[in-house]
C-alpha cells in the first residue's frame, strides 16, 4: 500500500540524510522510501530537499548525481524532545570522558553534545543548575593531566577499534633517546589522569603499559592485532599490574595498628571483602586485609606517616623500619 502523506514522506526522508561529509543521492532516498511504501520520484525529492533547505541546515554538493546531507553543525533533530536527564548525562558524558572516547565517537556525538547543553541552559528545573554543582575530584593533591598529542590519541584509539597494529615513536621515563616500536594495543587504562596503553611489542607476548602522552608519533597499519590467549583486561588489573609489582607473593596478609581517627576510610572503603577492623582499646585499631604486594601499597602506608605501624609480614615491617631510619637521617641534616 502506497503512502502519500507529504509530512510524513518529508519526516522520513530527513531521517535518511548523514551528517556532513558523508553525503546520500536522491536515487538511494527514493529507494529507501519506496521500501518504506511512501509513492514519490527523484524529482520530487529533489524539490523537496531544496524546499526544506531553506530552513532547514541542510547541504547539497555539486557532484554527479548530487548527494545531500545535514549539515556538519547542524543541530540534532529528535523527536521526543530530549528530557533533561538525560541531557545532563550526555554533558557528563562530554566532561568526564572526554579524553577515553575516540575523537571520532566525540565527532559523532558532538550534535548531541550541543543540544544538549542547549536543553539544560533553557530548562527551568533543578538539573539546569546541576552541572555547575556538581564536580569529581580526584584524591591527594591536584596536579595537571600530561599533555597528550590530540592526533597520537585519534590514531590509538583508531586502532584499538579496529584491531589494528601500531607503529609508535616513543619516549621511555628517563630515556636519552627516542624509540620505535612496532605495538599490538590491547587496551587503554586512565589511572590517576595518566593514560596508560596496554600493549604487546612486535611478536612477543608479555605485555607492557606505554604512558600515551610518552608517545611521539603513531601511524596504523594495515597489520592486524596479534591476539593473547586468554587476556583479559579486567583480570590484569585485578591482579596489580598498575600498582606495580613486587617480587615475590603477589599478594600479602597486611596487618596495619592504625589509629581510630585514620581508619574511618579504611571502614567504609574496605582494602578487600574479608578484612577485619579490631578495636586495640587504646585509640587504635589493627587492619588485617589481604592486598597486593605493590610499590603503591609502601606509597599508601607512608602517606599515614606516625599515625599507622606495619605489623606484618615481617618483610614490610622490615622495609618500613629501614626507610623510617632513612627519612629520620634525612631530615637530621
């Protein structure tokens, strides 16, 4: 059955225009409404479209035959009206995560990003106010994200989207002198503002973190990605990769004499499901978690300074004595 209704006809075949570069012919929206049972022409069409670019934003290229598209900043066209819930989250969206999504995802989403903006700057309720009052920190003190190449991070994360090899100049942590890597992307980690890439190096198969704003210059290839059995990204970080590991026990049976007034975190954000709080009756408590053996857990315990003291294993303990009577000579000078 035939359709003829010309709103409806002029509704649909909007929805079928791309956003600018890409671009669609007449020929191929009229193949799209006759499967969708509109009756129209190309020349119909072609009317239509020019008619509704005069108030609408829309562009028609001059090749053979025509292809017409939304414009690139046109703004997004919905039907229902984006709610605002879920305005505020696209703004959220666009903040916070800014810096993990492919530029070409931010691209695609820009419109949305814009309408958005635009719906909770004209809306009268509370969430209109929101994005000024609310705000994520992160812990310690605040230090500036390193500066990372907009095009090095478009080509990694192209990458990682399509499975593909990287080639990648990089600068080690204390290096004299650039290197050149052939690099399998497994995954991207943001850890403290640092991104991290989670890779492979040529045909080998242990894995190595790349610091993404250490990397020079990156140009994909046509290679595929060589493929770890069993990888797993959450697992690699369950297992403390990013807390970088200590030689010997993976993890330890931490025993911490803590005093009460610094173990509220350690109560409501527990180191591990199982750990035991135990009142020690003179202002103090002992912490028993089992955590993984990491520089970032020395780091963690020197940041309570006189207020917390290892009392197991006897190996930390040991190593905190020595670096207490390290710091005391520093500071004797």
């Amino acid at each position: 059955m035939k359709r003829n209704d010309t709103l409806l006809r002029h509704w649909h075949m909007l929805h079928q225009l791309p956003r600018f570069p890409r671009r669609i012919s007449t020929a191929e929206i009229l193949t799209r409404l006759e499967a969708a049972g509109f009756e129209a022409t190309v020349r119909t069409i072609q009317r239509d479209l020019v008619k509704l670019s005069a108030s609408l934003p829309l562009v028609a290229d001059s090749s053979k035959p025509q292809g017409w598209s939304w414009a690139a900043d046109a703004p997004q066209l919905d039907l229902p009206m984006l709610e605002p819930q879920a305005a505020l989250v696209l703004h959220l969206a666009e903040r916070y995560l800014g810096d993990l999504l492919p530029k070409s995802t931010l691209d695609y989403l820009a419109p949305w990003f814009r309408t958005a903006a635009g719906v909770l700057d004209n809306h009268s309720n509370g969430l209109s106010a929101w994005r000024r009052k609310v705000r994520v920190l992160a812990t310690g003190l605040p230090q500036l994200p390193p500066a990372i190449d907009p095009e090095v991070q478009s080509v990694v994360t192209q990458a990682l989207l399509t499975h593909r090899r990287l080639e990648v100049v990089y600068c080690a942590r204390d290096a004299t002198e650039l290197r050149q890597y052939q690099v399998n992307p497994l995954g991207l980690v943001v850890r403290d503002q640092v991104i991290y890439l989670v890779c492979t190096l040529r045909e080998y198969d242990d894995i190595k973190q790349l610091v993404l704003g250490r990397i020079r210059t990156a140009d994909l290839t046509d290679l595929p990605v060589k493929e770890i059995n069993g990888f797993d990204l959450d697992e690699y970080i369950a297992q403390g990769n990013f807390g970088f590991l200590v030689q010997g026990e993976q993890k330890v049976n931490l025993i911490l004499h803590v005093e009460k007034a610094y173990a509220t975190t350690l109560i409501e954000r527990p180191l591990d499901p199982n750990q035991q709080v135990i009142s020690s009756g003179d202002d103090h408590v002992q912490l028993i978690a089992q955590v993984h053996n990491t520089q970032e857990l020395r780091r963690w315990i020197m940041g309570f300074g006189v207020h917390a003291q290892v009392l197991g294993p006897t190996s930390l303990r040991e190593e905190m004595r020595l670096l207490a009577n390290k710091l005391h000579e520093t500071y004797a000078n």
